[in-house]
C-alpha cells in the first residue's frame, strides 16, 4: 500500500507540470477563491467581534437588560428600580448602571456631525475594564469632561492626536462645549463609529430628554464564591412577576454579547450576506478545479487508458485524481492565507474595524480548500472512467 502511494504521488505531479500554464492559471483560481472566502469570512467575524466589544467589557457578573433589547443601535431603557431590588438577594454585593445613547458628534475642523455612541457611568465606579477609564476616571467628575475612544474613526477628526499633544480638545457633541480629558480604546464597529464616555451627570446634560431613573445597562457584582446561574435564576424569577410580560431580562455579560450578536447574523441578513459569499467561494473553487482536471483527463485520456490496459483500476485512477487536487488546493491555499493577511491590515486601516487572521478560521478554510478539490476530482472521475482500452489498442 506504502509502495503504491509513492508511486501515485510522482505520476500526479507529473500530470500537473505538463502544462505549466495550465498549472498557474489553476493555483490562481483556486487562490481566488480562497480570498473570496477568507475575506468574507474576515468581515463577518470583524462585524461580530466589533459588535460585542463594549459587552465584554463591562465589569459585572450580571448585567439586566429591557427584554425588548436588541443592539446597542437601537437601545432601550428600563427602570433603575428594578436594579435596586437586586441587592436584596443575598449573594449580591453591589449594583451599578450605564445610561447609553447616540449623539452627534461635530468635527472640530470641518464642522461636519456625525453620530457617536455615548456611555454615561458613575465617574467613582465607571462599570467599565477599560483600564484608561479606570486610570483617568476622576477626570469624568467634572461637568462635560468625556473621555474619546481613539479607535473610532478618523471622520471625527484628529482627536487623539491634538489631545496626545496638547492635553486637551475640544468640540461640541449634541450642540454643547465637551472638553476630552482621556484617550480609550474600543474600536469602530457596524453599529457605531466612534464611542464616547461621559459621567452620568454629563450624559443627562448632554440628552435632557432622558429620564434620570431609566438606564439601559444595569450591572450587578456578586459576592466571592457565589453561584452565578443560581442568583440568575432567583432574579429572573423576582424581578418578573408575570414571566409573560417580564419587566427586565437577566443574563452574563457573554449573554448580552450573544444578544448584540445574534441580532447582526439573523435580524440584518449582514449575516447571511457573508454566509452567501463564502459560499459562492466555495463553489467558484469547485468549478475551477473541476475544469483543469477535466482538461488534464481530456488531454491524457489515451495514457489513462494505457495504464487501465496494464492492469490499474479506476480506485488507483481516482487516488492520482485526487492527488493532483491535493496539490491544486495546497499550492492555491498558500498564496490565498499571506496575501490575505495583506488584506485584513488594509482594511483595518481603512474601516477601523477588527479584522485579522485567526487559526480557526485558516484552518477551516483550508479544509474547505481540500473539500472543494476533492469534490472537483471526483466529478471529474466520471471522464476518467471513459478512458477504454478498445478504444486505443
């Protein structure tokens, strides 16, 4: 059996350099297509992992969410009490909220606005692990003192350059004097371009219409040692009376990450968009592969037929097929995996947005690679079962 494959693998890579031309025009689909799907694959992962970024950096066990929640976009609030009534449960240490809303943001040279996601935290706990904001976060106490996430994008202009510099920027967001105070970084995503942090006391001057006792987040740490899912359970059951009609939905930051989540891959059909494009990917793959092999069997059919008149079955046929496809799909990966790499720094370049090559995702590809060309071999095994024999001697 050993002695049979080493043979195999000369006479498939023999096939393949035949035609040189041929050979290149093959690895350069194949690494088309692999681009295709690493690039729709890179998005769609950037759009989720940007998505959920605040999520994961809130600091609590716990977060309560109005059940009607779905991204941070679109946020909704729910009333402060029903945060409070949590530290009636034993296990529960401490509570705290965030107020968030969209606001305009203006560019201090252009004078051109443009939306901008705002946090409004307690200025002594910020609720946040963003360790610049716990750094600097008695800068937040004063009135209209933000703090700027200097991975947001570069339409709101020069922000963290000026402020690395100077110490200070101003500008206006929502028609009213904000001074920066401090510099974060959570990054631009398909929701917002840019974030901002306020104190409490700052957001509600800033959106007058809020309601003080409405929050958006409520965020609850529990005591060491305690059982998460078990005070998850308790809250569910006493914050809602009436499970039909609950007044707010209780879950781990990771849960509220999903939600956000959730949201862009089935609510938007961003997530099916990117699921079409690796799929037509996939499929490109097949054709092209399916259509050198077709042509290499074409062209050889009267040596395939020798080697049957000799005594080689279509099982040992097949295995050099696939073999050669083998090779087509690590020659055409290879050159798809570095080039995108190249790729992925672009783009995060031009949109801000997280992307980057990640081992699963190369690994998968790469299966998908192999997948892709082994179907295409054994498509076009069906030509060379066509190769007889008679028809040659």
């Amino acid at each position: 059996m050993v002695n049979k494959l080493f043979q195999k693998t000369p006479l498939a890579w023999r096939q393949l350099m035949k035609e040189k031309t041929r050979l290149a025009i093959a690895v350069a689909g194949i690494t088309f297509a692999d681009m295709l799907i690493f690039i729709q694959m890179g998005f769609e992962s950037a759009l989720f992992d940007s998505a959920i970024q605040p999520h994961r950096n809130l600091q609590a066990d716990l977060v309560l969410i109005n059940p009607q929640f779905q991204t941070l976009f679109s946020v909704k609030s729910f009333s402060r009490q029903r945060l409070y009534q949590a530290l009636s449960y034993d296990g529960v240490e401490s509570v705290n909220f965030v107020y968030i809303g969209t606001g305009q943001w203006r560019n201090s040279e252009t004078r051109i606005e443009r939306s901008i996601l705002v946090w409004g935290v307690d200025p002594n706990k910020p609720g946040l692990q963003f360790p610049e904001v716990q750094k600097n976060k008695d800068y937040l106490k004063s009135l209209n003192q933000v703090m700027f996430d200097q991975a947001s994008r570069p339409e709101y202009g020069a922000v963290g350059d000026i402020f690395t510099k100077t110490g200070n920027f101003q500008t206006e967001l929502n028609s009213k004097t904000v001074n920066v105070k401090g510099l974060f970084s959570n990054g631009a995503s398909f929701a917002s371009d840019g974030n901002v942090i306020a104190s409490d006391s700052s957001f509600l001057q800033l959106f007058p219409s809020h309601k003080p006792d409405q929050i958006e987040v409520g965020l609850i740490n529990l005591k060491p040692g305690v059982d998460i899912d078990q005070i998850k359970t308790q809250l569910i059951k006493g914050l809602n009376p009436d499970p039909k009609n609950p007044f707010v939905e209780v879950g781990t930051p990771e849960d509220f990450a999903q939600k956000e989540k959730n949201y862009w891959a089935n609510s938007t059909g961003i997530g099916f968009i990117f699921g079409l494009g690796v799929g037509v990917g996939f499929i490109v793959g097949i054709v092209i592969v399916y259509q050198i092999l077709y042509a290499d069997v074409s062209d050889h059919l009267p040596e395939y037929a020798t080697l049957k008149a000799m005594g080689y079955t279509d099982n040992y046929l097949l295995g050099v097929l696939i073999q050669e496809a083998l090779l087509l799909a690590i020659l055409g990966y290879l050159p798809a995996f570095f080039l995108s790499f190249g790729l992925y720094k672009l783009t995060f370049a031009a949109t801000m947005l997280p992307i980057y090559m990640k081992a699963n995702r190369a690994v998968t590809v790469f299966i998908m690679t192999v997948i892709m060309c082994s179907i295409s071999g054994a498509i076009a095994l069906r030509k060379l079962r066509s190769a007889d024999p008679a028809d040659i001697f």
